[in-house]
C-alpha cells in the first residue's frame, strides 16, 4: 500500500476542494473556511489513511459535507447566500464593448442558473464538468450509485440548457 504523506496527496488538492466549496457555499469566505475545516479534518485522521482506498475522494466527500453543513447553518440562521463575481474571465478577445456585455451576461445567467439547481444536480456538475471527475469517482466522493450520477448530470445538463433557452428566447 503507498505510503500516504499530507504535503504530496493532501495539500495539492486545496484547489479543487476549494471550487467545490465555492460551488456549495456560493461564497469565497465561507469555501476558504470549508477548506481550511477539511485539511484539519483530515489531518486529524491521519491514523486512518493506510485503511483510505482514495485520498482525494475522502478529502473530497468531507468537504462537501463540510460545505453543506455550513449551508445548512448559515440557511437557519436566515443569512443570505451570495454568488461570487471574484473570478470574472477576461473577454478581451470579443470584437467590441457590446459583444463583452453580452457574453458577460450569459456567464452570470448560467450562473445564476446553476446556483438555483438542486445541491445534489450541483454537486455532480461542478465535479464532472468543472473538476473533470469520472462517474466512479463522483459517485465515491457523494456516496451515491454511478447511476444516480448520471442521472443527476443529465437532468442538471437539461434544466441548465432549458432556462437558458427560454431566458435567452423570452428574456425572462
């Protein structure tokens, strides 16, 4: 079995645990606070890694609890939730001024839109299109079937395309 060490499995996932957050949490802040919980949290279970069959799937599944958590906490506690515009990308390569305000609209529509989804449909998103994550690895990380993985993507995919159509037909 390989010999698990935090500085070279653990610490490089900090990015990907960090999006994930972000994606659940809709606040920089609080996916920091996530993240820096789950590097605790993990490091506290450092006895238990030779029994972790996958390091980045266990980092990944307590982030996300962790993340809900504290969605949960800030939902009873009637905190607004906030999406993020910190990482806004450059669309310098647009012809002109009103071509940039068009695609930045559709990107914080498609925002917005994937905000609104059910957590779970979120969840599968952000790892399968975002994170790149196999349906194996998905379903390990949310402790689901590969099957309800892909069903929660396709019917994501599907509201996602569906209020963006009618949002882009009817300007609703």
């Amino acid at each position: 079995m390989k010999k698990v060490s935090f500085r070279n499995d653990v610490l490089p996932l900090k990015n990907q645990l960090y999006r994930l957050a972000l994606r659940i949490t809709l606040t920089p802040e609080d996916a920091e606070d996530v993240v820096q919980e789950t590097m605790m949290k993990v490091w506290s279970r450092r006895q238990q890694w030779d029994q972790i069959e996958s390091m980045e799937a266990f980092c990944m599944a307590v982030c996300r609890n962790l993340a809900l958590d504290k969605t949960r906490k800030m939902t009873a506690t009637e905190q607004s939730i906030e999406a993020s515009e910190h990482d806004t990308p450059d669309f310098s390569h647009a012809a002109n001024p009103e071509e940039q305000a068009i695609q930045k609209d559709r990107l914080r529509l498609v925002r917005q839109i994937i905000d609104s989804l059910p957590e779970k449909q979120r969840s599968v998103m952000q790892l399968r299109d975002f994170e790149g994550k196999s349906y194996k690895e998905i379903a390990a990380i949310m402790d689901i079937s590969e099957e309800q993985v892909k069903i929660n993507i396709f019917r994501a995919r599907q509201t996602v395309k569906q209020r963006f159509l009618q949002s882009e037909d009817y300007g609703l």
